[in-house]
C-alpha cells in the first residue's frame, strides 16, 4: 500500500527524483498547499477507488496517515 501511494504522489507531481517515506510531511517536506493536497486526495480517490471526504484532509499531515486511512477504507 505505502508503494502504491509514494508512487501515486511522485506521478501527480511529475516528481520521480524525490525520496519519499512513510513519514514525509506533505506540508513541511513537500511544501503542498491546501488546493495540492485536494488535488492529491482526487488523485487517490482515482487510484484506489475509494471517496475521501474534504473533512478529512486536515488529519493527513504524513504519508502514513493516507496509507492508514486508505487501509481501513478499502474492501
């Protein structure tokens, strides 16, 4: 799953040169806004076929918080 999304990001943002982990702040490390960080969440939604509600994205401050709320959310 942590593959999936790092290579989810790294294609939205055309960035295949950056190192991402589990514990990449997308704020701080990836300097996202708000819009970016939405347009990453529609990226996921795409991806793993699943809705992410707006409420939720303040909770993604790390890659891992994307990973653990998609674990929990797929069938």
């Amino acid at each position: 799953m942590l593959d999936r999304v790092i290579a989810t990001i790294k294609k939205t943002y055309m960035r295949q040169d950056i190192v991402l982990t589990k514990e990449t702040n997308l704020l701080e490390d990836l300097s996202l806004n708000s819009l970016e960080i939405a347009e990453l969440m529609c990226a996921f939604e795409d991806e793993f076929g699943v809705e992410i509600p707006d409420r939720i994205l303040p909770r993604f401050r790390v890659i891992n918080d994307i990973v653990e709320y998609l674990l929990t959310h797929l069938e």
